[in-house]
C-alpha cells in the first residue's frame, strides 16, 4: 500500500494533497458502508442504537481530525522520503507511544516492551546510518560523473596537444595537425 502511494505521487507528479483529496471520498465511502456491519459482528452492538452525547460527538469529531492528520502526514512523508522511511517512523512512534505510556501513565514496563525498542532504535539508527552513507556514495559518482563530463568538453587544442588526431579540412579529408614539412 505505502509503496503504491509512493509510486502513484511520482507517476501521477501529485502531492500529497492532492492525492488525499482524491482518494478520501473511496475511503470514506468503504468506512461509511462496512463500519457499522463490521461494529455490528466485532461487539454485537448497533452503532446507530447508541446514545450519542455532545461530549462522545466531540470525540467522535476530535478522532476524525486526527485521522485526517495522520493521513495527510502519511501521504506527505511518502511523496517526499520513501514507504521504508515510512515504516521506520511508525517504529519509532510505537516506541514513542509505549515511553509515553510508561510517563504518563505510569504503565510498568515489560522485559518484551523493552527490547522490543531497543530492537526498534537499533533499527532506526542502522538505517539512518546506511541512508547516509548510500547518499553519500550517490554524491560522490554524482561529481565523478560531473568531472568526467567537464573533462569531455574541454578545449580542442588541448586534446590536439594530447595526440588526439587531425583536423578536417572543408573538403572532407584529414590532414595532419602537425606536419614535418611546416616551418
């Protein structure tokens, strides 16, 4: 799925706006129907039987907000980096959640949570690292390359003076550069 989005952003030439914008009302639609028959099967409660009250509206309300900003925050950081990038970043806000559930909470930690983020920013740095040094090495060939061509252009008679050949007359044929019958 990230690697679609990330690919229909670069064919498409769209940003991340524009990709949400297009594909929010198909989402919306699939929820609108499926939603209620999949609340119906997982807790054998109508979601249009419950009482809705303004306090449960505006959470109701605060939830979709955040929905939204994780799916334009999604879409944006797939257009611009990549879906591994992506994934990366969820890891590290699972790490991030459980820490703040530890603060905040006073959730206790288990020895699995633990090396379960260890594992995660372990993860996290060798990627970073080997992205760097793989952009890095991307900078690198990308002078080479631009040396090498810079060198292609250089001035004729330099190449004439490195023994690269003759010049052509306006008839066609090649003559000598340098000739032993010159004065």
């Amino acid at each position: 799925c990230f690697q679609m989005t990330n690919t229909i952003q670069k064919k498409y030439k769209v940003s991340s706006t524009q990709l949400l914008y297009q594909s929010c009302p198909y989402q919306a639609a699939t929820l609108l129907i499926a939603g209620p028959y999949l609340d119906k099967l997982l807790t054998d409660q109508n979601v249009f039987g419950f009482k809705y009250t303004t306090q449960v509206t505006v959470f109701i309300v605060l939830s979709c907000l955040i929905s939204i900003s994780v799916n334009f925050s999604t879409f944006l950081v797939i257009g611009k980096t990549s879906p591994v990038t992506y994934q990366v970043l969820g890891h590290l806000k699972t790490c991030l959640v459980l820490a703040f559930g530890y603060t905040l909470l006073q959730d206790p930690f288990s020895w699995r949570n633990i090396m379960g983020i260890l594992l995660a920013m372990v993860g996290m740095i060798l990627y970073s690292y080997y992205c760097t040094l793989e952009n890095q090495q991307k900078a690198i060939e990308a002078a080479a390359q631009a040396s090498q061509a810079r060198e292609g252009e250089s001035d004729p008679l330099i190449n004439l003076e490195k023994g690269s050949g003759a010049v052509t007359d306006s008839v066609g044929h090649k003559t000598p550069v340098w000739s032993k019958d010159k004065d």
